[in-house]
C-alpha cells in the first residue's frame, strides 16, 4: 500500500487535511456533494497509522486539525454576522467532532473492534446529542451534505437525516475496503469489496428512486400568497425609525397580492419587530392593523414572524428572562410565528431552538447570571426564552393545520418531524437570511427545507425576508421560488396532506439507539482499561 507505517508528519498532516477538504467541500458548493462518500476514507488510514504510538492525543491533535478545516469550510460565512462567535462556533464545534473521532479511535483500540463499530456508534450519538443540548449545532450533521438532492433521499422519511449519516459512513467504510482490495494480488477479494461497495451505494437510491416515483399529492388544496421584504438586518429592520415606514409597504404589497380567494397570508421571520404582549395582544398597533387587514378578505388568515413577551408574576423571575425598568416588570421575550385564524383568538408559537450565543446564552438555566449577556447581531441584541405555548396551528374551521418553523429550527429534523400533526395541512417555515448576505450559508438553509419536507411528507411554504422564499412539495422538489436579496412575492396552490410518517411517529430513533449504545461502550471501554492496569 502507498501509506505505509511511518512517523512522517507530512504525510499525516496530508491525510489529515484531505479529509477536511473532502468533509468540507459540499458544503461550499452542493454539486459536490458526492465527495462526502469518500471523506473519511483518509482520516481512517491516519487513525490506522497512529493507533498504537505512544502518544494517545496525536489522533485527537489530527483529528481536530481536519475538522478545524471542515468547519472553517462549511461555516466560516457565520464570522459576516459576528467574527468572534463565528470563531467559538467554528472552534467549539471542532474540539467536540476531534473528541469524537479520539474517543472511537480509544474504545476501538481497548476492545479491540473495528474502528466502524465504535466511530459509527458514537459518531451517530454525537450528533443526536449535538441537536439537543444548549450548543445545539447540527449544521454539519453528515446527513445534511445530500440535501440538494432530494431524489436521492426519499427514504428519511423513515430514518430522518441521521440514516444519511449511517449511509455515509457505510460507503466510506465500503469504500476504504474496496481501497485495500485494490492493492491485494486477490481478484477474488477486490470482486467482492466492489460488489459490496456498489451494493451499499446502489440500494438506497433505488429505494429512493421507488418512493420518489409513487409519492401522491394531497387533493385538498388552499391559495397562499407570501411577502418577501427584503430589509437588510443590518441597516434597515430592526431601526426603530423605519419600522412604520416598513410595515406599510408590508400592507400595501399585501393588498394589491391578496384577493378573496387567498386563504393565508405569510410573512417572513421578525416581520413585526414591536413586542407584543401576548396577554393583550390588542394593545399592540401593528396586531390590530393586522386584524384590520384581516378584515377585508372574507376567508383570510395570517402567519408571520413578530418579537412577543408574556409578563411575569410580580417577583417572580426565569432564567434568561428581562427587566423593564420602566415598568418595573420581568418578562420573557420570545421570537414567534404569530397566527391569526378568522374569527378567534391569535396563537403564538415561540422558536424553541435558538442560536446559541446570539439568541440564548447556553446553560442559563442553571447560571442565571449569563442571561445578561449575549452577543449582537445586525441591529438587535437579547436573550430569549425558549418556552413553548403551542406546537401547530389550526385554521378557524379545524380543516387545515399548519406546523410553524422559525428560521434555525429547521436545522432540527427529529424536533420538527415530532410535532407534525395527523390532520391534513402544511409546513409553513419563516427566517431572516440577511445575516449572512451572500455565502454558502443561506444556501444551505434553503435546502435543509428540502428534506424537512420529505422528512414529514408535507408541502412547505418558505417565507423569508431576504433569502429565498419558496413552495417546497412534499418530495423536496421546488415548485417555485423568489431571486435572493429581492423584495418580492409569491403565490400559488398548497397542496394538503394528511397522516404522519415513521419518522414523526417514532423520531431520532437511530440517534437515540446508537447514543445509548455509545455511552455504554465507552463506559465499558473506561472499565476494562482500569482492570488492565490493575
């Protein structure tokens, strides 16, 4: 074989940054997608190669080496909102994948098993982890890299974007086989790591391709219309002298789109910028404007994004709540999809997974005191709550609900999929793209949208302020879409679908499976290592 046993450092820090390279590469340009199948391939010789040294810690120094590179290519766009929580992300993130790869690498070794048992364990547990703890990050999940190609895909409707983890990892494994084979004098040997390479490649897109072909659209339909502003985050939407000004020509480009037929009316993330009091949502101008609005169209309802706050009993306090010192009040403010049926009460539905850092400060549940902190971004800055009221909505005649998403959500298949409702309906995601301005990231955003539809198996209506707003059906195919950085508008025909998949039914579950397995070999691996020093 060409990589032989060696202490040459180039050699490794040249395996090492291949990987990164080919782990990053589909996420700066999703055509390359397929690179992702032969990612770890290098990382894997590297670990076969430092496994047995005296030093314990060069795998973990490698291995943080190539997923500093990864992340700075799949994430460095997060430094144009904020330079330093783009650097802790990008750092924090890598320090956890490097500890990752190390720990499989330890109990591999210890239990002496194959490398693809313990990386595939904890890898898959890691990444369930990774989407429910307070530095939530699971923008670089391996599943995510095939999602600007839905047709290929069709399956997570069962196994979510964590089977494209496990799919991922099994051809890299398949394909480091076929690579030894290869240099093996057995054409026996290299038929057969062939065949098993194309096998594990070939089934799940023929499945795909099965599902993709036979998938029916929902015959019950409703007419939409959205709003796409186009306020720049940075000097223009959260400026408190230009908010009027922006929520007329909101009302104005709503009027001329809307005619007696729409049945809702969607806007994008934070549209409503004054806080609202959800106990007395009248008391706000812009809600009894929307009402007023509302009025006019016989059968109209209206879902956007708007800053709502509930307030605390006197002396009491939450963590992460606000003082209004003008007031003397606590209160919690939320980022909300505000929705207003015909005829009955305004439901409000809180973004529950936030940004770490820049939305909620993690862990200030148990240090209270980090609630006053958080760092800004563009023209806004403040830490919310992530208590929810609601899940879904329902329309004022029970006959169609919808599932809100708020903008970083959907970067959450398993906590977006679980609340999908069995009554027909859709998927309605709201966000704010602006922060990035034109990078790979609000790209990337777009098309986790993609598999969240397949995932659920329900149309998705995307309204963004200015990234891409979109009718997205339920086999992740666009339908139709806006330019970026444009004000625009969109109307179509949203199809309703009804029922809830497996993987709604059962969530993450093979996250779930592999982190309880992972935890236990790994507790496992730490006895038998103190029984051996013994």
């Amino acid at each position: 074989m060409p990589w032989r046993d060696s202490d040459n450092r180039r050699e490794n820090l040249i395996l090492a940054l291949s990987s990164g390279l080919l782990l990053g590469l589909p996420w700066v340009f999703s055509w390359l997608a397929f690179l992702i199948f032969l990612s770890w391939i290098p990382l894997f010789l590297l670990e076969e190669r430092l496994r047995h040294r005296a030093n314990p810690y060069l795998v973990f120094n490698y291995a943080f080496l190539c997923f500093l590179a990864w992340n700075i290519l799949g994430t460095w766009w997060i430094c144009r909102a904020h330079l330093l929580g783009g650097i802790l992300i990008i750092l924090a993130n890598a320090l956890c994948q490097a500890f990752c790869f190390w720990l499989s690498s330890r109990v591999a070794t210890i239990l002496r098993l194959p490398l693809l048992l313990s990386f595939a364990l904890i890898w898959m547990g890691f990444e369930y982890f990774h989407e429910w703890w307070d530095l939530a990050w699971p923008w670089l999940n391996l599943g995510n890299a095939l999602a600007a190609i839905p047709k290929i895909i069709q399956w997570y409707e069962f196994t979510g974007a964590r089977g494209g983890t496990l799919w991922i990892i099994l051809v890299n494994v398949a394909g480091l086989n076929l690579y030894r084979a290869l240099y093996s004098h057995t054409a026996h040997r290299r038929a057969n790591a062939g065949a098993a390479w194309l096998l594990i490649v070939m089934a799940p897109v023929c499945l795909s391709w099965h599902l993709y072909r036979n998938l029916e659209n929902g015959t019950d339909t409703r007419p939409f219309a959205l709003v796409q502003p186009n306020l720049d985050p940075y000097t223009e939407k959260f400026i408190p002298a230009k908010q009027a000004q922006h929520l007329d020509r909101f009302f104005d480009t709503a009027d001329h789109l809307c005619d007696e037929n729409t049945r809702i009316l969607i806007g994008p993330e934070t549209q409503i910028v004054e806080q609202i009091d959800e106990r007395a949502p009248w008391t706000s101008p812009p809600y009894r404007r929307l009402r007023a609005f509302q009025r006019q169209f016989p059968t109209l309802s209206i879902l956007l994004g708007g800053h709502s706050f509930a307030r605390l009993n006197p002396g009491a306090t939450v963590p992460g709540s606000r003082y209004n010192a003008e007031k003397d009040i606590y209160y919690e403010a939320f980022n909300s999809a505000l929705f207003l049926p015909r005829e009955q009460e305004a439901g409000f539905y809180h973004k529950s997974k936030l940004v770490p850092l820049f939305e909620r400060m993690p862990f200030v549940q148990h240090l209270g005191f980090l609630g006053r902190f958080s760092l800004a971004l563009g023209g806004y800055q403040g830490t919310y709550s992530n208590r929810q009221a609601q899940t879904v909505f329902m329309d004022h005649e029970k006959k169609m609900s919808i599932l809100p998403i708020v903008c970083f959500e959907s970067a959450f298949g398993a906590y977006c999929a679980q609340r999908l409702p069995q009554q027909r309906g859709f998927i309605a995601m709201i966000t704010n793209d602006g922060w990035w301005k034109n990078t790979p990231g609000y790209k990337h955003h777009f098309n986790f949208s993609r598999m969240r539809a397949i995932e659920s198996r329900r149309e998705l209506i995307r309204a963004a302020n200015n990234g891409i707003s979109a009718h997205i059906d339920a086999r992740g195919r666009v339908k139709a879409q806006t330019a970026w950085w444009q004000a625009a508008t969109l109307k179509g025909t949203v199809h309703l679908r009804a029922g809830r998949t497996f993987f709604s039914r059962h969530g993450d579950f093979l996250g779930r499976a592999a982190l309880f397995c992972a935890v236990g070999l790994s507790f496992y691996a730490v006895i038998r290592r103190r029984f051996s020093n013994k």
